[in-house]
C-alpha cells in the first residue's frame, strides 16, 4: 500500500482529534526505498543490522501546542506484516495518549485496542528497534545516518520493519518492504520466512495475476495462498494454492480473480510451513483491484489473425517458454501476453505454479 493510502486508513482508525495548529498538516514518513526482499542476519557472526531510510523534506517546526517530542520517527519490528488488513494500533504507550490529552489534541482517552502496548492481537509479536526517548528528528542528517538494530536479544526468526511518524493526534505507519531473517548460524533452525513483492495489481475480470516474492525455508517446507474481500470486517480467506511446495529462494503462483471480487478489491496473504510445524504468514502489500470489464484489447478475438499479435514467432506454439511465460497457443488473445499493455501487469492465462530463483541478501 502506498503511503498516503495507508496514512488515509490509519487516520480512520484513530479518534477524532481537537483541531492544532499542525492537525490538518501532511505528516512526514518514512521512505524505505528498495530493500532486498530477504535480508538474513546471522548473529554468531554480525548482530547488528543497519537500516537505510529517506524523508522527502525536513520537518522540525514545532508548535506551541504540540507535544514536546512531536514531529519524530521511532523503528520497530513485528513478527508478521501489517498491512493491509491488520493496521497496527496508532499509539504506542499510555503515556503518549496522556501527552495528547495534557495538550488537548485529544478529547477522551484512547481505547487499549488502539495502544500497541494494550493491543491484545499484537501481544509479544512486536519489539523496539528504538526507544521512546530516542524518537528521531526529522531531519535530513538523521535519515542519512540510518538506523542500526540490534538483534541480539531477539528470538530467532522472521521480521517485518515499520517506520512511525510520531506527531499526535495523528501518527502513521509506513511498512519496510522485504523481511528480515534473524538465525544463530543455521537459517534453516529459525523456520520459514518470507515476503510477497508484488505491488498494486489492477485485474480485469478475464486476466490472470502472478503473484512473487522471497522465501527463505526449510527442505519439504510448503505453502498456501490465500484471498479474502477487502472490505469485510471480518476477512474470510479463501485457498487459491494450496500445499505448493518450496524450491529454492522465490515463488510465483497464479492468481484467477474469482466473481466473488469482481469490481471490488482483495487482498493476498501467503502461509509457509516447514516439515517440523513452524509457519509464518506474509500479506501483499497492497490490493488486487478487479474491475468488473473484459479487457478490451481482447474482445472477441484470438490468437489467429490477432490485432495485438505484432511478431509471427510468437505464435510459435512450439517456442519453449520460461518461467512466468507461456506459449501463444495456450492464450486465446495475444494481447494478454503481452506485459507492458496498460490494464495487464501481468500475463493473462498464466495456469501453472512456476518457481522463480531469487538471489537472497545477508545483513
């Protein structure tokens, strides 16, 4: 999910504050960039793993009724992603809630629910990578610096990190993309993890989306993947791929949008289990949108004769193709396979669960 997407879900969830002079200002977040999808950080050898972050502009003004360490960023991590259907609280501690009264941005006390630290369905799945004390300027010289976490104290396995904006009465979230692998010496001791990496993903009701991203598993470990509609209050998740098995350190499975989510949006989420038990479970950062049209460059045509069909040789059913690619003679529209046509990121017709190796980084 973009940022302002998620600044735009966060501000829904939390109560409506007393109007400062800085509630309707545009918060400043944290920018991640491209981190490699897997980062595995071997303690035995480097504990410490340093993180990069960018800010798109300065932001220090404070005003005379904001709280004294508004306009600040703090680092955590969580043992599974966030979003976009499981938004972290946008408090931290009771006594930032206290702050905002002290200072009347807020009307009434915050609900448990909303404080990380009283959220039941957050409980010991997250950790400080900084502390409270030491919220961060909003400043270019420290965003250059970055962060350096230490992990030393952490239970071995899967990370995901968050950058938070901390300037009451609206703070926001901003996902790191990828997952970060804490082990001892052995990767595979420290169970599954992995990441989805593909982005906003727009459907039409006759195309086919390809969903990719990192693993770092175990031998035997296997993996399902998931769709519920978006705008339940309760997420029901549907299997779309079940039991696939895991080779090597990157995944691409198909995904046919089903009616249930025509013209509507969904979410993806993915569950890893090794052969002893050990599962963890990763969400696509951002929706699927399925627009309730046929793509219109394939409209009653097919792959003989096609319109879109520019090159002979790809008609060539006997062409071998690569993974994530398909023959001609398997579409009935050549356009559909083509990637860079505006309406199809993907290619359309994609029926087989294709493995595709990734390099993976170390921290």
């Amino acid at each position: 999910m973009r940022p302002v997407a998620l600044a735009a879900l966060v501000v829904g969830l939390a109560p409506a504050p007393v109007l400062a002079a800085n509630g309707a200002k545009q918060r400043t977040l944290v920018q991640w960039g491209a981190p490699p999808c897997m980062t595995l950080v071997d303690r035995s050898r480097a504990p410490v793993l340093h993180l990069e972050y960018s800010i798109a502009n300065e932001d220090t003004d404070l005003t005379s009724d904001e709280v004294a360490d508004s306009r600040t960023h703090q680092f955590f991590a969580t043992c599974r992603t966030s979003v976009p259907l499981d938004v972290l609280p946008s408090w931290i501690t009771t006594t930032d809630v206290d702050a905002a009264l002290t200072k009347a941005l807020i009307t009434n006390p915050v609900p448990p629910a909303q404080i990380l630290e009283g959220n039941a369905e957050w409980a010991e799945c997250w950790t400080r990578i900084t502390a409270d004390d030491e919220r961060r300027p909003i400043t270019f010289a420290m965003a250059d610096a970055g962060v350096d976490w230490d992990t030393s104290a952490l239970a071995p396995g899967a990370y995901t990190v968050h950058g938070y904006t901390y300037e009451p009465a609206v703070n926001l979230w901003v996902q790191r993309p990828g997952v970060v692998k804490v082990h001892d010496g052995d990767p595979d001791a420290a169970g599954p993890a992995a990441a989805i990496t593909t982005g906003e993903l727009t459907l039409y009701r006759d195309g086919v989306g390809q969903i990719e991203g990192c693993v770092d598993a175990p031998a035997g470990t296997t993996m399902i993947f998931e769709w519920a509609v978006a705008n339940e209050p309760t997420p029901q998740w549907v299997a779309f791929a079940t039991q696939e098995p895991v080779d090597g350190d990157g995944f691409a499975v198909a995904f046919d949008p089903p009616e249930a989510i025509v013209g509507g949006t969904a979410a993806v989420r993915a569950t890893f289990t090794s052969p002893d038990g050990r599962s963890y479970t990763t969400m696509m950062r951002d929706m699927i949108v399925v627009l309730d049209l046929d793509d219109p460059a394939c409209a009653g045509s097919g792959f003989i004769d096609d319109p879109c069909d520019e090159s002979d040789s790809t008609a060539d059913a006997g062409t071998e193709s690569s993974a994530g690619e398909q023959q001609m003679g398997e579409s009935s529209c050549a356009c559909a396979n083509d990637p860079t046509r505006r309406g199809h990121p993907w290619l359309a017709g994609l029926a087989m669960f294709a493995t595709i190796r990734r390099r993976r980084t170390s921290g």
